[in-house]
C-alpha cells in the first residue's frame, strides 16, 4: 500500500498499521476470538472457566477448548463415541495460527462432506512434495512445515503437522487415526493456502523466513471482517436449523487477500 496514503479516513477513525505475513504457517498465533466467535455464533456453548476456553457443540458430541497454562498448552479439541464414529482427540500448540486452526473448528460446524476426503490433494495442489516410507509425510516448498502419517505398526498411527523456524519448532498438531478425515483435509487446506494472514505491529515473528507486507487498516474495516464472518456462521447455523429449506449461501468472508495485490515487500 503507497506510503502516501493518507493516515485517517473521517472523523475520528485513525489508521493503524498490520502486516500482511506469509507463509502463514510461521505466522504466529493470532487472536483467539477468530475460533472463539465464530464457534459462538454458530451456537456452540460457551462454557468456558477462568483459566480456559471450553466451547462445547449444540448436540454434545465435539468440545474445543484451549488452555493457556497447563503444559503444553494450547487447543483440544475432542469428539465423543457415535454408533458410527470412533471417538478421536486432536492438540495443537498455542503457536498454530488461529486462521489455520480455524481451518478445522470451522469445519466442526458445519455438515460432513458427500465426497471422500483426501487429506493429501490439498497440499500437492500447492506444491508440497510428498515421500512416501514407513510415515508417508508432505512438506511444504519452503521446507518449515509438514504433514505426516505417523504409522509404528498396524493399529497405531496418527496424523502429524509441524513448523519450524531457523529457532527451533514452532508448533505442533497431533490427530488420532480415528480422526474424521475430512476434517484432517480441511486442516491441510487452510494449513497450505497461500495467502497471507493479517497481524498487528507487535505481533509479527521474529524470523527471516517469513515476508512481510506493511498495510494501513482501519478499524472499521476489521470490524466489518469480524462481522462478515460472525454473520456467515449465524447463516449456516439458520440454514442447518431451517428443515425442508434450501440452505442460503453465506456471504463471503472478506480477506486480507485484497491487500496481496498490492504488496510492497518491506522485510
């Protein structure tokens, strides 16, 4: 965005500065609230205590929660026995960025998918290669990121993603084998897309492999991001809600994507 820009845009709304950070697997976390309200207005209950987050679905069957404190800290999220799935467990470390981890909880909220799901098209559409071996794993072209089937021996495996940065592991995300694998497929799509996410000054890694963007943003415009997206899990929720109705289609979230035209590489 040109420097020239002005800075305010009306009475008493101040531009603020973001940055626009890919690839966003070394993105850092992020603000919570952007898995948080969207699980809420979809009409998952808020139970959460003090010390954690706890949101639980409308018929009981999935519970996310992220817990700050106890080691290692981060995101549960933990599906309960159907006569037609197995129950399954999934962990992903605070440093996930939200925008990915949402790739999954979002998912959560709506119906399962009619096709089969294949965890692994999502990532080769992007370039990633893939070795198969003993754990068949995908890594992205920037070599910082993977994804894995971890399989010991026949009846214990489980999927694995990381990240890494010339400091060391970033992150971590563990699903069981019991899973459900469109949900996998829908953490490898929102892990592997390549555009940017948006965070604040101050909020930005410390890293050399990462690029950086510097925009101008205004707080109305992120309001209207947040309520974009609030507004389109409060239309899904009313059309799974809505029996004998053809579901409405939900407005498209807008995205930092419309800056990535514009970009002027600053770091």
């Amino acid at each position: 965005m040109s420097k020239s820009q002005p800075r305010s845009w009306g009475p008493g709304e101040q531009a603020e500065q973001h940055y626009l950070v890919e690839p966003r697997h070394l993105a850092g976390a992020g603000d919570l609230r952007h898995v948080t309200e969207y699980l809420r207005a979809a009409g998952w209950k808020d139970r959460s205590k003090a010390d954690r987050l706890v949101f639980a679905a409308p018929d009981r069957s999935v519970v996310v929660g992220f817990d700050p404190h106890t080691p290692p800290g981060g995101w549960t999220i933990s599906g309960r026995e159907t006569a037609t799935q197995p129950a399954w467990h999934a962990t992903l470390t605070p440093r996930v960025p939200v925008e990915i981890v949402a790739g999954l909880t979002d998912a959560l909220t709506q119906p399962r998918p009619a096709h089969a799901p294949d965890v692994w098209a999502p990532l080769q559409q992007q370039s990633w290669s893939r070795h198969q071996g003993q754990h068949v794993t995908a890594v992205s072209p920037d070599k910082n990121t993977w994804v894995q089937f971890h399989q010991n021996s026949p009846g214990d495996a489980h999927w694995w993603a990381g990240a890494r940065t010339e400091h060391g592991r970033l992150w971590d995300a563990v699903f069981t084998s019991t899973t459900p694998m469109h949900l996998v497929q829908t953490f490898s799509i929102a892990l592997s897309d390549p555009q940017p996410v948006m965070r604040p000054r101050g909020h930005v890694p410390q890293t050399n492999r990462i690029r950086t963007t510097s925009v101008s943003v205004r707080p109305s415009e992120l309001r209207a991001w947040e309520q974009a997206r609030i507004h389109a899990a409060r239309a899904a929720a009313w059309a799974r809600n809505s029996l004998g109705k053809r579901p409405r289609t939900a407005p498209a979230t807008p995205s930092v994507g419309q800056y990535a035209g514009q970009k002027g590489r600053v770091r």
